[in-house]
C-alpha cells in the first residue's frame, strides 16, 4: 500500500498536471500507473483511483466553479470512476488478478479510454 505521503505527492501531481500543464486526466492517469507499478507491480488497481478522488476534491474546494477549475476537477472525477470501474472488472473476473500490473495489461489490450489506440 502507498504511505499518506506518496499520496500526498500522487495527489499533488495530478493537480499539477491538470491545472498548470492542462493535461487530460486519461494522460495522466496512464503515467501514473505506469510510475507506480515500475516500483511496486503488485499494488491494487483500485489504489491509482485514490489521487484523482483527492485531487477532483481539492481543486473544487480551492479554486470553486471556474471553467478550467471546473473541467479539470470533472476529468479527474471521471477517471477515477473509469479506474473503479476497470478495478471492479478484474475483482470480478478472479483469480486474483486485480494489481495495477494486471490493469496496465487490460488498458494495453486496447482499451477504448485508457489504451495506446485511445
């Protein structure tokens, strides 16, 4: 599992990357995922979900209803969503096969959001 600090600096970057880089969430998300598994392959899927969660939060709490501040917290509540969503499916599909390793793979398999041909 992520410490509070990791969480804190995952949430921190996914604001950044939203706000100040004008990234699109789905970007994001894939990067993350991809920084996170190179160091720990088993971590559950459901955990990339966390720092969208806390940063959709976050910028709707400070900066309110501006347009930019708007979308951004938007994107990253769809994306967590979209990551519970992908999380569920491999929970459901068994054999334990629920790690962030085995939700890259699902998105490598051509996912229509989160994969290479998106």
């Amino acid at each position: 599992m992520l410490t509070t600090d990791v969480i804190d600096a995952l949430t921190e970057t996914v604001v950044t990357r939203l706000l100040v880089e004008q990234a699109a969430a789905r970007v994001v998300v894939v990067d993350l995922a991809h920084q996170l598994v190179a160091g720990s392959p088993t971590i559950p899927a459901l955990t990339l979900a966390l720092p969208f969660t806390l940063a959709a939060n976050a910028i709707e709490e400070m900066l309110g209803a501006g347009p930019p501040a708007l979308a951004a917290a938007q994107d990253a509540w769809r994306v967590a969503a979209l990551i519970g969503t992908d999380a569920l499916a491999l929970r459901m599909a068994g054999d334990g096969r629920d790690t962030l390793t085995d939700l890259i793979a699902l998105w490598s398999a051509g996912d229509e959001v989160f994969g290479s041909s998106a």
